[in-house]
C-alpha cells in the first residue's frame, strides 16, 4: 500500500530528500506538532510533583511514627508515573506520525482527529509491551547469572593461582558491551517503523512488527545510515545551547581563582542570569522541535520504503503507454476484435498475417482505417 504524497519528492528518495520533506511537513503543521510534544512533559510535570508531595509526607511519616508505609506508596507512584509518561510518549509518536503523513498527502489535521484516528494504538500496544517486558527480563537473569558465575570462578581462580578464569571474567566484561549494542542497533533499526506502521496501517502491535521487519529486509544499512545523520544532525543542534552553558561556566573560572570575595562572585553570577535563562528557554524549545522533526523524519523514511519495497521501484517509474492494439480485416475495411474463442493475435483461418501496427507520430491518437467510398473497391 503506497501512499500519495504530492508535498514529498518521488520516491526513491535520498538523504536529502528526507530532510527536504521533513522541512516542508514541520512548515505546515509546526504549531500542532509542538502542542503534541507538549504533551509527555506536562504529564511527567504533574506526576513529579504528586511524587514529590507524597515521599514528603513519608518523609515526616518516618520521623514521627517509624512507618514506611508513604515511602513504598512513593516508589510505586514514581514506577506508575514512568510508565505512564512512557505510555503518553509512545501515543504522541503515533498521532505525530500520522499527522506527518497526512500532512504529506496535502492534508491539515487537528489535534481532535488525530486522537480519533489513531484510537485503540495503546491496547494494541499492550501485548508487545507486555512480551518485551518479560523477555528483557528473562534476558536480564540470564546476564546475570553468566556475570556472577564467571565473577566466581574467577574469585576462585584468583585463591588457586589460575589465570584461565580471570581471563574468561575479563573476556566477559570486554564482549558483553559491544555484542549488546550491536544487538540493540541491529534490532532498532529493523523495527524502526514500528510506531509509523501501527499509527497509519492500524495493524496490531506483532502485526507491525513483522511489517517493519519486512520493510526493512535487504535495506539494513541505507535505513541505518540514513537515520542516523538524522540523529547527528538534530544531537549537533540541540548540543548548541550546552556548549553556551560550558562557555559561561568556564567564564566563572577567574573569579573563582583570583579567591574574590563572595559579593564578587554573586554579582557575576547575578549578570548571568538572563542570558542563562535565554539558554534554558533554547534548549528547551529545540528539544520541543527535535522530537517532532525524527518522527516526520522516520514516518517519511517509512513512506519511501512502503513505495520502495511495496511497489518494486528503485528509480521513478517512466510515463505509461498503453499499448498498440492490433486490428483484424473484418471484411469491409474496419476494424474489429478477434473472435472470443480464438487466441487475440492469431489470424483468421484463410487470411494472411496482417502488417504489424506503428504507432503514429508525435503521441497522436490513432484516427482509424480510410473510410471507403461507394466508388473504392473492398480490400481483399
């Protein structure tokens, strides 16, 4: 299923061309994707602040009358707060990419509609996050055991002299990184369209998997590389505003080694106020326009693929033409279809093979056989 996109390129698209169709979406709908990023950092704020409210007050709690009670009740919230956040994040990725999409396809969304359209994405979502939950769980345990069963024998082997299972401990802590990021890149790449798929085909949550596994078969490294100066190129802008912050910070640096009185130091600190806060406000709203600009990156990555993979196409299809029909002797001059039970460009038995069909110049319609007139003889 290929989409119509007339605000994007023709596919196949390049690195370039995604950046292009990103640009041209975020123009369109910039305001509606930011209220939508909005959203996960309000939810986070007001849990935060129901968080902190209640392990203060187990806090007095345990100074006053030993109980523990409001501190588990702290922890569970904060654990129900992430998993929450998480939830509204994951939900705000599906309206932005099908926001982006239809934006694409010379729309204008609403922020209504698109909580309309993409209802029941969390209880689709469900089981996977329930069967990844379990298997990084299961994959935890197994870790673990490996690291302190090696972490024993070389314990052992450090008490009897053998250096076999220090050497096998150190194998393990070498390996144990690379060979885990390898495994989480190779398997983020391969389910990066995932949220797209789920959010504009409306599959199910293992369902989507399988199609962005598909998607991506034989296009491993062209999704990876592409998505990842993406990733650079959003990490260098929003890094912009650190780098303000590390240059004023390192500014303070001769006050604080000339030993100045500390009404010195308040008062440089004091002129650095607004322009720090001008840094936060930046940083702050690059991170509220990086956040929409992967997902429409991402979804538009998606739509080349679905066109790339669904369609066959690697370059942008020539014009169509219809073909040249042939036409049979009838026996008065005009053409007519072969007969239904006989093969389409078999002759007639007793007729010769009639000339084969040019096409006329210039694209112009073909305008038929010669009338005949009641002095021209039939053709034979």
């Amino acid at each position: 299923m290929s989409y119509p996109t007339p605000l994007l390129d023709r596919s196949p698209l390049d690195i370039g061309g995604f950046f292009s169709g990103t640009m041209a979406v975020l123009k369109r709908r910039l305001g509606l994707f930011v209220l939508m990023a909005l959203l996960p950092g309000l939810v986070a704020l007001v849990a935060s602040a129901l968080i902190v409210a209640v392990l203060v007050g187990a806090v007095i709690e345990i100074t006053n009358t030993r109980q523990f009670g409001g501190l588990l009740l702290g922890f569970v919230l904060a654990g129900v707060a992430i998993l929450v956040t998480w939830l509204v994040s994951l939900k705000v990725m599906a309206t932005t990419s099908l926001g982006a999409l239809e934006v694409a396809q010379g729309g204008t969304p609403d922020l209504r509609g698109l909580l309309a359209r993409t209802k029941g994405f969390l209880p689709r979502l469900i089981p996977v996050f329930l069967a990844v939950s379990a298997s990084l769980a299961v994959l935890a345990a197994m870790a673990g055991f490996v690291f302190f069963r090696a972490l024993g024998a070389a314990v052992e082997g450090m008490s009897d002299n053998n250096p076999a299972a220090i050497i096998g401990l150190a194998t393990v802590f070498l390996l144990a990184f690379p060979v885990t990021a390898a495994v989480v890149l190779y398997l983020t790449v391969r389910f990066l369209y995932f949220v797209p798929v789920m959010a504009a085909e409306g599959l199910g949550g293992f369902e989507a998997l399988g199609r962005s596994w598909r998607l991506t078969q034989g296009s491993f490294w062209r999704t990876f590389l592409s998505y990842l100066v993406a990733q650079l190129a959003v990490s260098a802008v929003t890094a912009l505003p650190n780098l303000v912050i590390q240059s004023l910070a390192g500014s303070f640096t001769p006050i604080l080694d000339q030993n100045a009185d500390p009404a010195q130091i308040l008062a440089a600190l004091t002129a650095q106020i607004p322009l720090l806060v001008m840094v936060s406000l930046a940083t702050f709203a690059f991170q509220l326009i990086a956040g929409p600009a992967m997902i429409t990156y991402t979804t538009i990555m998606y739509v080349d693929q679905v066109r790339r993979s669904d369609l066959g196409q690697t370059t942008p299809p020539a014009p169509f033409y219809a073909p040249a029909p042939t036409y049979y002797n009838s026996g008065y001059g005009y053409p007519a279809q072969p007969p239904a039970t006989q093969a389409p460009n078999a002759p007639q038995p007793g007729q010769s093979m009639p000339a084969t069909w040019s096409a006329p110049q210039n694209n112009q319609p073909y305008p038929g056989p010669p009338q005949q007139g009641p002095t021209q003889t039939p053709p034979v």
